[in-house]
C-alpha cells in the first residue's frame, strides 16, 4: 500500500494529492461575476492561436477564449491552495507563452515553495530573460527544490554555471523529494548526456525517484526506459498504468499508438484508459474521444471505506474529470466544447475548472502549436 501512495503522488501533474489534504475553496471566478467576466475580460491569447467552428449557442470565439485563459489566470492568484496556483503556471506556459508569462513572473515570490519551483520550470522552458535576475536569487532559496528549478531556468537561458550541482542534487541529497525533483529536472534539460546520471539512480530503494528517473530518460530518447514503461503500462496496476502511459505519451512518440489503443480498449481502469485516451490526442487519434467526453462529468466513485480511506470520493472525481477534460483537449474536437464550458461555468473544483478551461484554449488554438507548448519548446 505505501508503494501505490508514492506512486499516486507521481500521476498527472494536474491532479495532485488526494482531496482530503487540503481543502477546495471558492472557484476560481465567482460565478455572479462569470458572465461578465466571458464579455469584459480583455486577455492575451497563446501564440499563434487560429479559431475553429464549433456547435452553435456557444459563445464567440474570442469570448469563450478569454473566459477560459481568465481562469487560467486566476489560478495562479488562487489563495487557498497552493496545488491549483502551480497547475496554472504550467497551464499558462502551454497555451499562452508570451502574454501569460507576467503572471508567471509573480509566482516568483510566492510564499509557497512548489509554486516557485513551478515558475522557475515554466519560465525556464520559456526562456524569459525578464527573470533572469529573480531566478538567480533562488538558487539560495530556502528550500532545496527551488533552488534545483533555479538551475534548470538558468541553464535554459544560457547559464550553465551551475548545472553540475544538479548530480548532487540527484545523488546525495537527504529528502527523497528533491531527488525527484532533480530527476524530473534533468529529464525536461533536453540534455541526452543526463541519461548516464539519472541511470545511477536506478537501484534506488525509493520507488519514487526510479520512476521519476525513468520517465525523465524516456523524456531524453533512452529506449531502455521507453522499454521499461512500456512494461508497467501493460504489467502494472492501474496508478502505475497510468504513470507510464502519461509519461509515453510526453514522448510524443507515434511507435506506442498500438499500446494506447489496446489500453483503451481494455484496461479496467477508468484513469488508464482516459491516459490512453489523451496519449492518443495528443497524436492526432480521436479514438478516446468518447471515453473523454463520457467522463468530463463522471460521479460515480468507489465508496468501498477501504478505498475511501486513502482516496476519497471527492479525490476520484476530480481526478476523473480533470483526465477527462486534458484528453479531450488533446484530441481536440470542437464538439467538446459545450461540456468543457460547463465545466468552467458550473465548476466542480478549480483542478477541474483548470483542466477544462485548459482544454478549451488548446482545441480553440489549434494543434501545431499547442503540442509545440505541451513538450516544452515555446520560444515565443
């Protein structure tokens, strides 16, 4: 049982810990103000953003576009939990990398570390040299993840001084999370020679950081660690299934669209399948789109107390919709877009309301660029 709670630590960025460990708070836009804020909000857009038709009784395009990168913003501001504010970072970098990065900026001093790793991640892969300042202040930051986020900014804008500290980081250091920070680190580096570091870490008693290091080798082009995701994708149980199939599809590698789809088919699994199912989008493959769009409302968890004691009701839907929502912007289908705006409109929980309104800016910007921002290479 303590193996599949460090490995439910490592699904999908956008979910986070279980519900019970922290509590929701309002939504993200306080629904009195939602209406107006769809028609008066003037936001910046992602680059290179084309519209698409969609059903009718939607709102205009633009409109629908503000609504949703509104949310996004607010949830970098969003007070009661530092979770939500992180996955708006990572959100905003993906769809809206040149407007939205004054926002990111902020995010800078928060008083939370996992929000300032976030930001230093997000304007690493940026490249925003408007921040290059503040990040260097981080590197003697209080705490150990920050700092190794610290480095990886830098080294993404040309300063690679400090990128040897990173092994250490890796190698030595006493709190299992930052080496699994380092690994996530080394792997979105871009650097093919960290495979030969991030292997060193292979043996290691923490289950954690040999399958953030792996995900992180297959993120460099090892094929053994592809190999080896490819085996827990049809050998593990399901948190483990969906942790490799979310870290094959980053790959973006079109040799596993067999292993998506037989997923898809057959796993029993409800988040194995929806992983299956945006890992397919994210491709081009519509084949998910039903799963997705079946479980953008799904409310029917397990309530075994066995189950419920370590993940609540709550934490199973979220989880659930919030997967729903990212596949089906992935897939990107217009038709998606009347349950993603209710989503948004009628939020369940701000993970949820971030993921739909995620989705709603990456099927309304077409695919070329958001999958250009989804691996980490926006330049703009």
């Amino acid at each position: 049982m303590k193996e599949l709670q460090r490995v439910s630590k490592l699904r999908n960025r956008f979910f986070g810990a279980p519900a019970q460990r922290w509590r929701a708070g309002p939504t993200l836009i306080h629904k009195p103000m939602a209406r107006a804020m769809t028609i008066a909000v003037v936001l910046g857009g992602a680059a290179g953003c084309t519209s698409h038709p969609y059903p009718p009784g939607a709102p205009a395009t633009a409109q629908l576009k503000q609504r949703a990168l509104a949310s996004l913003k607010q949830g970098v501001r969003y007070k009661h939990v530092p979770l939500v504010r992180s996955q708006a970072i990572e959100a905003l970098r993906m769809v809206a990398p040149r407007r939205g990065r004054s926002w990111i900026r902020t995010a800078l001093h928060d008083e939370h570390p996992g929000v300032r790793f976030a930001a230093c991640l997000a304007l690493g892969e940026l490249k925003d040299a408007s921040s290059r300042n503040r990040i260097g202040e981080l590197l003697t930051d209080p705490d150990a993840s920050v700092q190794v986020a610290a480095i990886f900014a830098l080294h993404r804008m040309g300063d690679q001084s400090h990128t040897h500290r990173l092994a250490d980081y890796l190698l030595y250091h006493e709190d299992p999370a930052v080496r699994r920070n380092a690994a996530t680190v080394l792997g979105r580096l871009g650097e093919p020679g960290a495979i030969k570091l991030l292997a060193r870490v292979m043996n290691d008693r923490d289950e954690g950081l040999r399958l953030q290091a792996t995900e992180a080798m297959a993120r460099l082009g090892s094929e053994e660690a592809c190999q080896d995701l490819m085996f827990l994708a049809h050998a593990g149980l399901g948190a483990r299934e969906t942790f490799a199939l979310n870290a094959l599809g980053d790959t973006l590698d079109a040799r596993f669209v067999e292993t998506y789809r037989y997923k898809l088919k057959t796993a029993v699994h409800r988040e194995t399948r929806l992983a299956a199912a945006r890992a397919l989008g994210r491709l081009g493959i519509q084949d998910g789109y039903r799963v997705a769009l079946e479980n953008v409302t799904f409310g029917e968890p397990d309530r075994n107390p066995e189950v419920t004691k370590k993940d609540t009701p709550r934490s199973q839907i979220v989880r659930a919709r919030s997967m729903a929502a990212l596949a089906l912007g992935a897939i990107g289908n217009p038709a998606a877009l009347p349950r993603l705006v209710d989503a948004i409109e009628n939020p369940y929980d701000p993970r949820v309301e971030l993921a739909a309104a995620l989705a709603i800016v990456e099927i309304l910007c077409g695919d070329a660029e958001a999958r250009l921002n989804r691996k980490g290479g926006a330049q703009n």
